[in-house]
C-alpha cells in the first residue's frame, strides 16, 4: 500500500495548553448505481453523514479527516482481505472501497492502517510535515483506525473510529519575528517508547506488543526548511500535525528547533509538560508562546533623554552593517543628543542614571566569574542571535562595593587607571546560572548610524564620565564584552550603547 489517509486541521481557540480535543469526522456521499466496471464487486462505504461525525466529544478544537486516492481498506473475516479499488479522486470526504468475492453476513469488522498490512502499524519516530494546516503525512506515520461494516442493501456501510492520538502544535511568538525566521521541526520525548511498530486488530493498537520503539518523535516541517512564526496563535500559518501512541507519559517534552534564514542562527526551545495522557483517537493542541528572550530596539548616546532613533523607528537600522546617518541624532536633536552637561567627576543623571558606576563594572569584570555562551538564542528587532556573558550577580560577589573598585581605588574620583581587561572568560553556561545574570552581545550603533557587532560584541554604558576630552570629543565608561575578553574602556559619547542596571 503506498498511498494512505490523510487529515486537515480543523482547530478552534483553546484557552489551556495541552487540553485535550479531538474531532473526527468520517463522512459518505449518497448512494449511487454501481458503474459497469465493478459489477461483481462489493461495496462498502462510509456510512451516511449524520450517523457518522463524531460530533459531541468534546469542543474547541480537533482534527478533520479526509480520504485521498490509494487509500485502501482491509475486512477481517477470519483472515484478512484488502480492498483492490475505490472511487476516491483527489481529497473528499466520501469514499467507496470495493471487494473481490461475494459477502452475505450481516457485519465484518473493517480496518485502515494506512501505509501498513492489516495487522501491524508503524508509529514512525520520524516524521514529516509539507505544508502548514495540512495533515497529509498521518496515514504514513501512523494514522489508523477499526470500524464494522453494516449491510445495507447490496452493499454495506462503516464509520471509522480512529486509534492513534495526535497532537496539533501551533507556536507562536508574541514580540514578533521577521519572516526569515523559521520553525524547521518539532520533536517530543518521553520517559517511555512512543512509536514503534505494534499489532493492529479489531480493537486498535495493542501498545503493549511495541517493537523497534522509540522514545521521541521528530516533526520535520518543510523538509527543513520550516513554517513561518506569528505573532499570536494563527492555525492555518503553521499547525503542525503528529502522531504518536495512545498512552500516559512522564517528563513529557517539546522542543522547538529554530533556524534564521538570514543571520544563519540555529537553536532550540524547551518545554517540558511533566506528565501527560493521550486518548485513543484524541488531539491535543499545543499552542506555545515561544520563549526566546527578547531585548528591545532602545539604544541611547550616553545619558540622552531619549534613545537614538525615538520618532525614527521606521528608519532604524535593523541588521549589521546598516546605515541611516541622515536620521541619527545630531546636536540639535536635543532628548537625542548626549548629556554634555556633565563632566568629570560628575554621574550620569538622565537615562544613565541608574547604570552601574566604574567601581562596579571593575568587579564584574574582575571578580564577577564571567563565561561566554555560544549557544543559547535571543532575539532582537525580530532577528535571532546567540552570543553574550554571563556575570556573577553582586550579592554573589564577595565585597562587591559601588565606592571602590576590587583594590580599594574609587574610580569614579580619580578614573585615569580605569581601563582594564580580563582576557580569562570561561566558555559555555555556568553550572548554576541562578547565581549569574546574562548580557547579550547586542552592539552598537556607530556615530555615522550604522548597526555594527550584534551578536559579536556588547557594549554597555556606565554612569560615570571618563577624565578623556578634546574640543570636538567627550567620552564616558562602558562595560565591553566578547568571546575571549571582558572590560572596561571608554568611547565616545555620541556613540548609541545599551544602557543597563547592576544585577
């Protein structure tokens, strides 16, 4: 058999996350005269619409059912018989299947295994999915289902009772990715085997007869290549269908591979759902802001009232390497424009205000136990990036102290020794990371307005003003960071950086 069942999504707003729905319609077309070309053939049919649709079990959302042509149907009478055609062109809801022989009891048990013989059924722990909304690759992975065929006249009708469970996955992301960003596949695992090869008879799957098991399956979307992220939870944008083994299942957990088409960042995000029970021939809908950390498009010349591109959103740069030097804010653009009213030893009071001072930027960089993380995902003006450092929070720090620097010099009083670097920066997450927090590596915008280094370096400003000045120049402390070093050096203040609090 090389053809098989197929699905689409029907799936209505759900307020509960991994709520149980399912809708399983199987449905027929009137009766007809038999063509001259299956004389000597028996009929058998899905049964009349009304008396067929599983309506009533539950409400909010389901899957919809569809019979494609190369399905076939199987009879168990004793042994098992296939059926050798049906009337079924392109995707209907209706279908005919028809027989070689001649039947006279009054019922047969009837099966649909899909892709498989009539007594076996493979769950596969690989899946895929072609198109959003559409669930045509069940019946290879699994789809199946047992009913009893009535007769009715000379020939005889079923409606089919589905027994695999399914699960619709719609993700979504509420801060909003740009369309380059993709959900390429989706993979679940469990503390227990939820594919395999199992037995099929009248009754459905007998889980307990597992063969070749697996403890995950994998959803490949797009051959790879993916379905779109919305912002809100939009079904016919990216449902994506799977089937797995009815059953109750322990640390039950979906991940979400993502890939950037057009900064190349690949990563994942979890979710683990503790334990979980999956119905025979029920869908559970799975509809997940993803959590991906967000930062915001907000970066200001140093301790400007407001940040650089605010009533120039529309032509902010948004991607390494662009530049708009004609909207970056100049010395007349004044909530724009850097503080130049405070000097030497003076602190920052406008957006600055509350960043850390030098004293504190030298304990993070020295003592603050710093490590580079490669891999985890971030987002930032709908792009994903990787890259950033993670820093020991102050009450971590012992003798962390706003007034002096870890050997006993108050910089913000006498800062031309201030600049320093520590070039041993351990590589990958901390072990306990609750005791750290994390920068990530969002750039800057430079004096000419362009976006440079997001996702290589990060520059943060400090409240405290360098002694460094010339007449066309002032400059401030900030905290840089990257993959093999920390620091605390000084830069211009008509540079835009990220501003921050101590942690």
């Amino acid at each position: 058999m090389k053809k098989m069942k197929t699905s689409i999504f029907s799936v209505l707003t759900i307020a509960t996350i991994l709520s149980t729905a399912c809708s399983n319609y199987d449905t027929m077309q009137n009766d007809k005269e038999q063509d001259s070309d299956i004389k000597g053939l028996t009929e058998f049919a899905v049964g009349d619409n009304n008396a067929t649709r599983t309506s009533g079990e539950y409400t909010g959302t389901g899957i919809k059912f569809y019979w494609t042509e190369g399905d076939e149907l199987w009879i168990a009478d004793g042994g098992l018989t296939k059926s050798i055609k049906s009337d079924i062109t392109g995707k209907t809801e209706t279908a005919k299947f028809y027989f070689t022989g001649t039947y006279t009891a009054n019922s047969y048990p009837v099966r649909y295994t899909g892709g498989n013989a009539g007594d076996k059924v493979t769950i596969k722990a690989i899946q895929k999915q072609e198109q959003p909304n559409d669930g045509s690759h069940i019946g290879k992975d699994g789809d199946c289902g047992t009913g009893t065929a009535t007769k009715s006249g000379g020939r005889y009708k079923f409606r089919l009772s589905h027994k695999a469970s399914y699960i619709t996955f719609v993700p979504y992301y509420s801060h909003g990715f740009a369309e380059d960003v993709k959900v390429t596949q989706i993979k679940v695992t469990a503390d227990k085997a939820i594919a395999g090869t199992y037995n099929f008879d009248d009754t459905g799957l007998q889980t307990s007869t597992a063969t070749n098991i697996s403890k995950s399956i994998t959803l490949i979307l797009k051959n790879g290549n993916g379905f779109e992220i919305p912002k809100s939870e939009t079904v016919y944008r990216n449902a994506a269908i799977m089937v797995l083994s009815p059953g109750t299942y322990n640390d039950f957990t979906v991940e979400y591979t993502l890939y950037d088409q057009k900064t190349h960042v690949k990563g994942t995000v979890t979710k683990n759902y503790g334990t979980r029970t999956f119905n025979v021939g029920k869908n559970k809908k799975v509809a997940y802001d993803l959590a991906v950390p967000h930062y915001g498009q907000e970066y200001y010349l140093w301790d400007a009232i407001k940040h650089c591109w605010k009533g120039h959103e529309t032509g902010q740069p948004k991607f390494n390497n662009e530049i708009n030097k004609a909207e970056y804010p100049k010395s007349a653009d004044i909530d724009r424009w850097f503080n130049d009213n405070v000097g030497y030893p003076e602190s920052a009071s406008r957006s600055c205000k509350d960043c850390p001072n030098v004293n504190e930027m030298h304990w993070y960089v020295k003592n603050g136990d710093p490590h580079w993380d490669g891999t985890t995902i971030w987002e930032t003006m709908g792009h994903l990036y990787q890259g950033g450092v993670w820093f020991k929070k102050k009450s971590k720090i012992a003798g962390f102290s706003s007034t002096q620097a870890p050997d006993n010099k108050d910089y913000t009083t006498n800062s031309k020794e201030a600049e320093i670097n520590n070039n041993s920066v351990k590589k990958g997450k901390p072990t306990v990371s609750s005791n750290y927090f994390y920068l990530p590596t969002l750039g800057y915008y430079s004096s000419e307005g362009a976006l440079l280094y997001v996702g290589v370096y990060g520059e943060y400003w400090s409240k405290t003003p360098s002694h460094k000045e010339s007449k066309y120049q002032r400059f401030s402390y900030y905290l840089a960071l990257g993959e093999n070093s920390v620091g605390v050096s000084s830069e211009d203040r008509f540079k835009a950086f990220k501003v921050w609090t101590a942690q």
